[in-house]
C-alpha cells in the first residue's frame, strides 16, 4: 500500500510540474528559451531579455571577469552553463525579479 500511495503522489508531482509556466533548462537554453518566449508580449520579452543581461554582468563582477572574458565564455557552452547556472529552473518572472 505505502508502494502504491508513493508512485500516486509522485505522479501527481509530475502532472502538476508538467503543468507549470516554462522554466530555463541549462541543459537545453535555446529550448528552453524559445518556449519561455512564446507566449510573451513584446514587452515582456524586452524585460526577460534585459534581465537576462543584468544577471550575466552581475555574474560577471562576481567572478571577477571583464566582457572580453565573456566574449571568450561565450564560445565555450560548458563554460556558459556555469555562468547562467543561477538561471536553472527559474520562470520568465522569476528570472526578472532576479535582476532587480
């Protein structure tokens, strides 16, 4: 019974997960982007897309990188990844209320 009860609740999970607002997958940023995108306005998207900038200097100042580094980073997918790793699961929303 516990078995049972355990599979009913994980699958309710992945229904309700599936369901959600589109998240960033780090693993698939183009995708996953696209499909964030979609449904936005024009204003919107100008606002994610900025967002999106001010996340990547600040992540930037943090490591203690200049633009030409990231002119360098942006060649290197796995060196990308671990940049904008803080964007991993976060909503169009939440990536904004990110960027302050």
């Amino acid at each position: 019974m516990k078995k049972i009860t355990t599979l009913m609740v994980t699958a309710a999970a992945l229904l309700l997960t599936a369901c959600g607002p589109a998240t960033y997958d780090i693993d698939n940023p183009e995708e996953s982007s696209t499909e964030m995108l979609k449904d936005l306005s024009q204003d919107e998207k100008l606002k994610f897309g900025i967002a999106v900038q001010k996340i990547t200097f600040k992540r930037l100042k943090e490591e203690n990188l200049s633009l030409m580094d990231l002119v360098k980073i942006s060649k290197d997918p796995e060196k990308m990844k671990e940049l904008l790793r803080c964007l991993d699961g976060k909503t169009v929303e939440e990536i904004i209320e990110m960027a302050g």
